[in-house]
C-alpha cells in the first residue's frame, strides 16, 4: 500500500520574492519590517523598523565616524601647544585618546554585524510570508507571532537577553584585547598609538621577550601535566584507602579532606604562604625537632626555583587531591562489583585488581574532567600569585620569576613597571591558542569520544 506523499510548498528564491512580490514585500528590502507591517504582524515589524531607523541614525552621527577613526587610531600622537588666534593665546592641545577610538571602533563594527544579522532576518521572514500567500496558506497574525515567542520559540526569547550579555560584556573585551595585540599600546604609548601589524607577536616570539616566553611556557606546561597527574593520581588513591573494607568512618575522614577543598581557595594559599615563609611555622617546626640546623627558602627570592616549583605543585596537591577523591569515590563505588570479584577468584591481587580493573574505568570517566582541569592549570592564577608571587625572580627573564606561569606572567606585563598592553594582549591569544589544541587534540584521544 502506497502512502500518499505529503504536500511540500516550493521554495522561493529573493529574485522571485523581489520581482512578483507586492509594494510591502519590495520595500522589505529596503526599510526592514515592511512586510511585516503590511500583514499586521505589529511587534515584529515595529521591532525591526525601529532597529534600523536607530541604527541608521547613529551611523550617519557617530557610527561613520567612529570606523574611519578606527583605520589611524586618531590623528594626533603627541601632546602639541597651538596658538589660538580667536582667544590670541597659546592652548595645548593633548593628544587623540587611541583607548576609547579602538573601543568605539570595535563596537561601531559588533553593531553593524548585528544589523546585518537582523536584515537577513527580515529577508526570511518576508520570504517566508510570500511563500504563504502565494500558495494560498494561513499567514500568522500579530498574536499568533507573539504566542509563538513564547510556545514553539521559546528556546529564541529566553536567550535573548543572554546573548546580548555575551555581545557586551564577551565579545566586545575580547575583540578588543585581540586588537590590542596588533597596535604599539604600552608604557612609551599610554593614550595615543597606532597600528603595528604583527610586530607585537614578533617581540613576543623571537625578539626581546623570547628569552622569556619560551622558558616560561615550558614550565606552564611541565606545572600543567604535573599539577593535573598528582591530585588526580593521589585522589584515587585516598579514595579507595577510604573505601578499603577496613577503613571504618569514611564519612568522617571524607569530611575532614573535604574541609581542605571547602575553605576559600585564596585563604588557604595566603595561609601557606605565611606557614612555608622563611621565618614561618614550618621553618620553627623543623627546626625544633632537629631536622634541619636553619630555615630554608621555600618560596621566597632566596629560594632555589627547584624547590620553589616543587613547593607549588606539593600545595597545590594539598587542595586539588580533594576534589579528584570526591569524584573517583562516586566512580569507585559505582564500579561492576562482578568484574573484582571474577579477577579475585582467577587470583588476581590487589595491585592487578587496580592497574586493570579499577584505574582504567575511573581514567575513562574522569578523561574529559582531567583535559579540563589541564586546561584550568595552565592557567592558574592564584596558586602561583597568591603562594610565591613568581618568586624567585630571574634575572634572565623579562618581567617574570622562576615560578611564574604565562597567566602571571601576563599580568606583571599588564600591570608591572613595564605595562606592555600589546605584549599582553598577543600572550592571551598564545594561551587561548595553546589551550584550544591541546584540549581538541587531548579529548579527541579519550576513549570516551570515541566511544561516544
């Protein structure tokens, strides 16, 4: 038995909608929400009439303006003195503020993106209009549209106001750091500068900051896989200590590494920095009980950068270990009790039982959380901020220490003595860089990608 094919009305080229639609329809094209209007369609046509009218607006009184502006950043670079011959005095005039050109000049662009947008969704909806009243179809009215924004476009209404968040307050600081990287913005050139091209990047990658960023990067990505590899290995292992048969009051001592993990992050780096200080608790301790003759430098500018980072990755364990052993005890006690109790009775022991069994499940469960947590340690501000402050410095570095990340880094660049914006800027995009590959290439990997 054949089944009748349903009808499916023929598309409509812009062409066809151009040249046999009514004087609403080709006015569409030139004043948004024509045709909307014309079919009583109140809310969106107004919505899109007013979008255009404002923008035209502001692009014949601010908008031109701004884009032109953006191509030299302002015109004048210097703080110059002038003789006013209406006044008959000297005035000085100051120089263009390059910051607020570059901000206007990015959003001027944002704004005339988002138009376009709106212009090809007023095409749509006239297109769509015509298909329906060529072929003789129910055109929705004004309260019908409206129903519809709150029925089957509710998904549409409800990030709305999202999205122009993300536009504002995502998008627009974004853009405009990344245009900060290709203009000569730093201490020499605070208010007025101009566009440099990728002489920033070069400065970065192979002039005087080279000898910098790559040692720098190295040790982000040896923290990176060091920081991630220690609490996710040693959380699993105090999670199945705590989940051993004989281990009685496991709530209780998950509790108490818990407790780690709960107090503010910032509180407990502050108070390592004070106990791990040279005249500090530990220093005192270890010296009452014999184990050393006088303090050591844990993390100080005296200290050695070996025991410096090795200082930083054993506190950071101390508050990552926690959350990994919250995690692999929800896996642990969730694992297929059968597969165990089948390599127990073939003779496997507990070692066997973990390396086959145990590690491998909770790796292919845990793999995404781990790319992120890589990801979250390269760019780890505060363990290294708070705790040694880059310390100790390096005085073959540019602005950096020896326990410096490419994240604090940056922001000694940003708000130290030198304030190299570009710099900054072309650092965050390096960053960004490095994370999205390794992160692509790392999940891609995982045995839960492939099998997903």
């Amino acid at each position: 038995m054949f089944r009748k094919k349903k009808h499916v009305a023929p598309k409509a080229t812009y062409r066809e909608v151009w040249t046999k639609g009514d004087i609403a329809t080709k006015l569409s094209f030139l004043i948004m929400g024509s045709n909307a209007l014309a079919n009583k369609q109140w809310i969106k046509g107004l919505a899109l009439l007013l979008s255009e009218v404002i923008f035209l607006v502001w692009f014949i009184f601010s908008g031109i303006s701004a884009l032109s502006m953006l191509v030299t950043l302002g015109t004048d670079k210097t703080k110059k003195v002038v003789y006013d011959a209406a006044q008959g005095v000297y005035v000085t005039k100051q120089p263009s503020n390059s910051v607020l050109i570059l901000l206007f000049g990015v959003l001027a662009i944002i704004l005339c993106i988002a138009v376009i947008y709106l212009y090809i969704v007023n095409l749509r909806s006239t297109r769509h209009n015509y298909i329906l009243k060529r072929d003789g179809e129910h055109i929705p009215t004004n309260i019908e549209e409206i129903k519809n924004l709150f029925d089957i476009r509710l998904h549409a209404t409800l990030m709305a106001v999202p999205l122009l968040g993300i536009l504002f307050f995502t998008i627009l600081p974004t853009v405009f750091m990344i245009s900060m990287a290709f203009t000569n913005y730093d201490r020499q050139h605070p208010i007025a500068f101009s566009w440099t091209g990728f002489k920033a990047f070069g400065n970065v990658l192979s002039g005087d900051l080279a000898g910098t960023f790559f040692p720098v990067l190295g040790w982000t990505l040896i923290w990176a896989v060091l920081a991630t590899a220690t609490t996710f290995f040693f959380g699993v292992l105090l999670a199945l200590l705590i989940e051993s048969k004989g281990i009685k009051h496991k709530s209780f001592w998950r509790t108490v590494f818990v407790l780690v993990w709960a107090v503010p992050q910032f509180v407990s780096l502050l108070m390592m920095a004070q106990f791990l200080d040279y005249q500090g608790a530990l220093n005192n301790i270890l010296m009452n009980i014999g184990m050393i003759s006088h303090p050591i430098h844990f993390i100080d500018n005296q200290a050695s950068p070996l025991v410096a980072r090795i200082t930083v990755i054993i506190v950071n364990m101390w508050i990552g270990i926690p959350v990994s052993m919250l995690v692999s005890t929800a896996i642990i006690q969730n694992l297929p009790t059968d597969q165990i109790e089948a390599a127990k009775i073939d003779g496997a022991n507990a070692v066997q039982i973990f390396k086959s069994i145990t590690f491998p499940q909770i790796l292919f469960v845990m793999a995404p959380s781990l790319i992120q947590q890589f990801i979250g340690n390269i760019n780890n501000f505060n363990v290294i901020f708070l705790l040694t402050g880059g310390a100790p410095m390096n005085s073959k570095y540019n602005g950096a220490g020896s326990t410096d990340l490419l994240v604090t880094w940056l922001y000694n660049l940003t708000f130290g003595q030198e304030q190299r914006y570009n710099a900054s800027a072309v650092l965050g995009i390096l960053i960004f860089i490095i994370s999205a590959v390794v992160s692509l290439i790392a999940y891609r990997h995982t045995n839960a990608f492939k099998e997903g």
